[in-house]
C-alpha cells in the first residue's frame, strides 16, 4: 500500500537556523515519484520538487536541498538559513508509476520567528 | 507560466443544494485532476480524468460528486447535494503524463452552510 508519513507536525525555528523537514514513505512500485509542496497562509499548493525512483542524487536548489535515500525509504527537505517567508505548511507526495494519483502526508507546519 | 485557473475562489452554500466548481487546466495538459483538502488536514485525491473519461477515482468520490469536461477547456466538479462535512478547499490540477509533475491551481474554498 502507498503512504506518505511526515512525522514532525509543526517546526519553529529562528530565522537563519537550518532545518530538515523528514519524509517517509512506503510503496511496492519500483517506480515511483516523489514530490515536495509548500502551501503559504494563502493557501495554494507551490510545486518545489520532483524526484523519480531512480534518480537518488540529492539535489540543491538556493537555500532549499532535498536527499532521497532509497535505503530507509526517506526523501528529506532541507533549508539552509531560513526566512520568515519559509513559513508554510510543507507537503511530502508520492505517485506510483501505475496510477496518476498524488498520494499525500499530513504535512510539516514551519514557522520562522525573526 | 501556464496556470491552472480556479474559479470561484470562495463558494459557500447551504446543504442540499448543488455546486459546480470550476477549472481550467493548462492548455496541452491531458491529465486532469480534483483533489481535497479539509480544514487543517492533508490533502486528498478525489479523482483523476483522462481521454474524457474518469480513470480512477477515491472512496471520497460517490455518486454525489461527477466531474466534466465539457468544452475542451474547463474541466468541472459537481456535488450534487451538499453535506456540511464537504466543507473543504478544492483543487483543481493538471499534468501533462503519469509522474511529470502536477501544476495545481489556486483552490476553491467551499464552505457548507
């Protein structure tokens, strides 16, 4: 069965602080996506990142990384010296090549004090 | 960018009546797509539409909801009685294939009365 976990429900920081956002999921695909989203107070989903299972290679982009490890089925979400803009719930997705559905976890609250 | 374009943004209306939401995809997307999101919970998948016709679909989805697209360019969620626990955001998405990735639009908040 697919299922996404985001174990930590709500993160506060302090601005500049990093801080690693955890993501675990589980499927019997070897083929399979994994997607991060950031939904601001506003309340729109903002696509950040797509990942396919084949392709493990951490990446970076600014202040955001993200490091899929196969290994312990996780696909972390790292920002590097945060801003009080970072604050927004965070969504971890996964879809199986099979199905063209986005499976969801129930997200990270982040909230960065100045 | 290409957008996927909700409208209305805020919809509220009493129980039992019917709801249309509606959305228009990006213009060379084939894939189409309504998700859920309830108050403060995750988000949900509802139903996903593809060559005009439902290719799969959630528990969530029962017969009072059916989706259309019903001139190429909108593509429509129908409630047809509404329940006070269909109070949600709704979002509309779309994607040009399997895993490519889904553009999201900007949600209709539907608020049950």
């Amino acid at each position: 069965a697919q299922k996404v976990t985001q174990a930590q429900t709500e993160i506060s920081v302090v601005e500049k602080e990093d801080v690693t956002l955890d993501c675990v999921y589980e499927t019997r695909d070897t083929t399979y996506y994994l997607f991060w989203y950031k939904q601001p107070p506003s309340g729109e989903l903002v696509f950040l990142i797509r990942r396919n299972s084949f392709d493990e290679q951490n990446e970076i982009s600014g202040r955001y990384s993200w490091n899929f490890q196969k290994s312990t089925s996780s696909f972390n979400f790292t920002i590097t010296a945060s801003q009080v803009v970072d604050s927004a719930v965070y969504f971890c997705a996964l879809s199986e090549f099979n199905t063209d559905k986005l499976i969801f976890g129930t997200g990270t609250r982040l909230q960065v004090f100045p | 960018e290409p957008e996927v374009t909700q409208t209305p943004s805020h919809q509220v209306t009493q129980m039992g009546q019917e709801v249309i939401l509606r959305c228009v995809p990006i213009s060379n997307h084939l894939y189409f797509y309504w998700y859920r999101q309830i108050l403060g919970q995750k988000v949900e998948f509802l139903v996903s539409f593809y060559n005009n016709e439902i290719s799969e679909k959630s528990e969530i989805f029962d017969d009072q909801f059916s989706v259309e697209r019903p001139d190429g360019s909108n593509f429509t969620l129908k409630i047809r009685s509404t329940k006070l626990e269909d109070s949600a955001m709704y979002f509309c998405a779309s994607s040009g294939g399997t895993g490519y990735g889904y553009t999201f639009g900007s949600g209709t908040r539907l608020t049950v009365v």
